[in-house]
C-alpha cells in the first residue's frame, strides 16, 4: 500500500492548522481617511488562532494508516476560526486530470465548487459537511498537491497614533498633496500611462471627478449589493486622476477596476488570485494590490507567479502595522513592495519593515480621490503602492519593458540614510 501520499496530505493539513497561530492578534484596520469635516475608521476583530494539532510526525502517520487522522475535527476547528473563510478550503491538485475528477465528483460529495482555474490547477471550495470534506480529502489524497484555507485579506490600517519602534523611524509629516513634486512626475503628463492597462484589485471604484474621462473597465468579484469602500477610488485617483491640482501620476493610463473587497475592506485570498488571472486575461500590464495579509497562501504565491511569468509587473502595498516583515502578497519574490515615507524622507510612522522590501514612496498625508466626488487626505503604503504604480505605468508607456522596470526604479530613487529594510533602494523618483 502506498501511504506517502496521505502521509504528505496529512502533514499538509496539520501545517494549515498550525499556520493560523501566525494570525493570532493580528489587528488590521481600514485606512483611515480625513477631510476638513470628519474622520473615518473602521476597526476589525481580534483575529484569533485555530486550536492547533497536538500529534506529532510519527503520530500523524499512525493516524493515517488507522484512518484515525482526526480530519474531521481540524477542518471543524479551521471552519470556526477568525481570519479565514469559514468552510472553505482552497485545493491544489497535481495535474489536469485530477482538477477534472475531482470536479466532476464534487457536487455528489456535496462539495461547492466556488471557482476553479485549470492554469493554477486549483479550486476554491465550500464545504457544509466536514465530515465528507474529510472522506473526499483520505480518498483522494495522491491527486492533491496543497491543501490550505482561504485566508482573508485586508485594505491596510494605520496606527492612530505615531509611535515609533525599533523597527519604525517614525516619520509623520504630511505631503498635504498627491506627491507629484515629490516623484518628479512634472510638466507635461498627458499622454503619460497611454496604452498601459493597469489592474486595481481593490474595493472598487466608484464615479469621481477626478476620473471623468478616463476609461474605466469594472468586474466585481465580490457581488454583495453594498456601497463600495472608498479606497479602490483613491487608489485609482493616484495612479490615473486628472484633478488639476492632486492628480494622478499617470492620467492617460486605463483602469481596470477588480473588485475583490467588501464595503469593509476585507476579502480572501482567493478572490485576490482569481482577480489576478483576470487582470491577465483582460490585458493588463500592471496589476497594483493595496491589500495584505500576514499568510502566505499557496493560490495566491502561484497567481501572483503566472502574471510576473507572462510580463506583468505587480506592484503592492508592504503593510501598515509596524511589524519587521512584509504583508503578502509584498512579500512574494518578484513583486515590487512599497513602503511609506514622510514628507521628509523618514519611514512613515506604520510603515512595515522587512528583508526584500523594494522601495519606499510617498504615504503621508497624500490627497486622493474618495466616494461621493470627496476629496480627502490619507496615510498608507496603500498610497505609496498606487503612487508607484502611476510611476510603472508611465514608464510603460515610454516604451520600457516590463523586465526593465525593476532597474529603472532602481537607478533613479533618492537614496536616504536608512536601513534597506524600512525604505528599499530608496524613495521613488523618476527618470
């Protein structure tokens, strides 16, 4: 009997349980965003951890060849925990035929079958028995290759007050602008961003002045019938606006809105990869993510590797929590992470730290766009990540290729006497 592969799926299942613990008090906020009237912050839970397995490697093999796994009751444990989707798991099979079977089997097991890519080999899954999820999972253990949850992801929070740490410098000095100046993104930018399709995997955008003529193409992943955050229309407005005096870097660029967050801020993993094979599909050559989690999702790894591996630069935000390390996806090889900085050149005071941060852009008190035609003043590496992308996206329509633009940002930031961790090469600047 060949067991190693219900030895690996085992193994891989008590690694989804445990990788919850990294989750524990993680306290994630929506971007809070002033004007002159009011102010505006939504807090979300506490997000706590998963009961974690208690059986050793040798123990898990046991169980396994009992049919004793406890599988069951860990998918019971995972279903009821904060930070993912409940009863959903995200499947990763080893080829095409396997992805196909199960498919075919799936509605007779009572399995949902939310969505399914056979370029990721993946499918994102909704499951009401455990029980059943369980048997389909030891029945077919050799056709999988990962099992993990569908984590929720997050718009960035910001501290509310700027406390500096050891991995922080704490810099809170407002631009009070868009941050043109800043970047060098002066004279003429009209046909800056022509030709580029650049993907906004966000909360949506909505109608706004400031984006009145640009062309607008709208998916909805998320489809719930509620008002849309006001964040995707920020972020648009910094990468593509016209308003004359806090415009967008790039304002001949087109945008393609993908929604794949709620009215809230929060969506998964799931629909983030989903959203980014759309991207593809629809043409764009950049995608900007202004969103994070502290998982790694297996899903989310490999779509953000398919858009990289057909040309497209994806540009995402490194967080705003203060921790020594990068939100995924900022944290994925390849992708260009921003940070924050002040209107001084210092970390901004929520700026996340980390090994392979890229770059660091302008993130505090940055003018953007909002919901009902507002005009607003906001601080993130949300804001950071759309500036540079703006700045991607005028170098796409130089000409430049998608290869080339990692050096090119690189050769002409500002260099600052800071640690690689907390600003990258250095602060965004253009040729």
């Amino acid at each position: 009997m060949n067991t190693l592969p219900k030895i690996l799926l085992a193994i891989s299942v008590v690694f989804c349980a445990l990788a919850l613990g990294a989750l524990a008090w993680l306290a994630l906020q929506t971007t809070e965003v002033k004007d002159v009237r009011h102010s505006e912050a939504a807090t979300f839970p506490e997000v706590r951890a998963a009961k974690k397995s208690s059986m050793t490697a040798d123990q898990t093999v046991a169980a396994v060849e009992s049919g004793d796994d406890g599988l069951t009751e860990k998918l019971s444990d995972l279903s009821a925990a904060e930070g993912v989707v409940p009863g959903e798991l995200l499947l990763s099979f080893k080829s095409r035929e396997a992805l196909n079977a199960f498919l075919l089997r799936a509605g007779a097991e009572g399995i949902e079958v939310r969505h399914s890519d056979s370029r990721l080999l993946t499918a994102r899954v909704k499951y009401k028995d455990p029980a059943k999820m369980a048997a389909e999972l030891r029945k077919n253990a050799r056709d999988y290759k990962n099992i993990g949850a569908n984590y929720y992801i997050w718009v960035p929070g910001s501290p509310e007050k700027p406390e500096k740490d050891s991995a922080n410098a704490g810099g809170s000095a407002p631009f009070e602008s868009s941050a043109l100046d800043a970047i060098g993104a002066t004279g003429d930018r009209s046909r800056w961003g022509a030709g580029v399709k650049v993907a906004v995997l966000d909360t949506g955008v909505t109608d706004h002045v400031t984006l009145k003529g640009l062309k607008i193409t709208h998916t909805d992943l998320i489809k719930d019938g509620q008002a849309f955050h006001g964040h995707g229309t920020a972020m648009s407005s910094l990468i593509a606006g016209r308003d004359e005096r806090n415009g967008g870097v790039a304002p001949a660029s087109e945008i393609l809105d993908i929604r794949v967050a709620d009215s809230t801020g929060r969506g998964d993993v799931a629909s983030v990869a989903q959203g980014i094979m759309q991207a593809v599909d629809q043409g764009a050559r950049l995608i900007n993510i202004s969103l994070g989690t502290t998982a790694d999702a297996s899903v989310l790894r490999e779509a953000v590797a398919y858009a990289r591996g057909r040309g497209v630069v994806v540009v995402a935000a490194a967080g705003n929590e203060q921790q020594a390390h990068l939100a995924y996806p900022a944290a994925y090889d390849g992708v260009i992470s921003v940070a924050a900085v002040d209107a001084n050149g210092t970390q901004a005071y929520f700026s996340n730290s980390g090994e392979g941060l890229f770059i660091s852009a302008p993130g505090v008190g940055i003018v953007s766009g909002y919901s009902d035609n507002k005009m607003v003043i906001g601080n993130g590496t949300s804001q950071a990540a759309a500036i540079t992308s703006g700045a991607v996206a005028a170098l796409l329509s130089r000409n430049y290729a998608s290869s080339s633009i990692p050096q090119i940002l690189t050769n002409n930031v500002v260099r600052v006497q800071a640690p690689v961790t907390q600003v990258g090469a250095g602060i965004l600047h253009l040729p």
